[in-house]
C-alpha cells in the first residue's frame, strides 16, 4: 500500500475501528482522557508505520495490537487509580444527567453503573490473560478465533481463557456480594 491508496484505507480503519479501539481502552484503564491518548497513538503509529512504508494486511488486529502494546505500557509505568478517583470523576456526569432526567431513569443508568464499575474493579483483579480474553471477547465483542489471531494463539487456548476467566469473575463477585 503506497500513497492514496493507503490513506483511504488508514481513514476507512479509522472510521471502522476508532470507537471499538476506545471502549477497549477505557474499560482496561478506567480513565477516559488516557483511553483517548492512547487510542489516538495507536492510529498515529499506525498512520508512522504506513509513511515509514510498512504494510497493514488487516488493520484491526494491527491496531488491537498497538493499542494493547501501548496498554501494557500504561499499566507498567502507572500506578492503580483509586476507587475516589473513579468516583469522582464519574459523579459529575451523574450530577449532570440528574437535572436533565427523570429520578427513575437517573436511578437505573446509577445501579447499571454501579455494576460496571463492580465488574471493572473487579475484572481487573483476574491474572491478565484471562482479563485480555475476557475484556476483547464482551467489551470489544472480538471473536475467539480474532482474539488468537490478535494474541497469536490458537483460538482453543482462547475459548478457555475466556471460560475460566469468567468463572473466575463470577467467583470474585459473589465472594463481594457475601462479605
């Protein structure tokens, strides 16, 4: 791929994957603005990649794969965001959708997430490979068989990393709901 011809296709991936590529980084971080820079790195060294002469044969699991690299970095060099901060950022968008709507409607959009949350917190506790499959299999809604081409393993390995991954999520959320 050279010239127009690669634009096209970078702007068409861009327009196919960018929304895709920032729920997923969200829901790993749990911070928007960081899920927004990450995502925009991601398709800027993709756009590097393809100046530099690089070939992309399937941009999606090119930019999964950045996207993720540059995840694993953010984990590394950042430590873990207190529950306050999450909370605090998301009450005022929840002060916001109170003067705009009905208690009711307010009440439900609080309890789904105040489940989210729970899952977030605590899908972040499971081992990372179960967290990766679990995370691009419900949040990316990626297929077994694209998450082992992402992850480069067979999609078998996948279809039980996400098996155990989520009774290990089940285990972790009824042991909260008990304590």
């Amino acid at each position: 791929m050279t010239g127009p011809s690669f634009e096209a296709d970078y702007l068409e991936a861009f327009e196919a994957y960018a929304d895709a590529l920032f729920r997923h980084a969200f829901f790993r971080l749990s911070n928007r603005e960081r899920a927004e820079e990450l995502t925009q790195d991601a398709f800027l060294k993709t756009w590097d990649f393809l100046q530099g002469g690089g070939d992309v044969r399937d941009f999606k699991s090119f930019l999964y794969r950045i996207l993720n690299n540059l995840i694993i970095d953010e984990y590394r060099k950042r430590k873990s965001s207190s529950l306050d901060e999450i909370l605090e950022d998301d009450m005022g968008a929840f002060e916001a959708r109170m003067a705009e709507g009905g208690r009711s409607e307010t009440e439900t959009e609080l309890d789904e997430k105040i489940l989210g949350t729970r899952i977030r917190e605590r899908l972040q506790e499971l081992p990372t490979m179960y967290r990766e499959a679990v995370t691009m299999r419900f949040v990316d809604e990626l297929s077994p068989k694209e998450i082992a081409e992402l992850l480069g393993e067979s999609e078998n390995v996948i279809s039980v990393r996400i098996h155990r991954g989520i009774t290990k999520l089940r285990a972790l959320c009824a042991e909260e709901h008990h304590d």
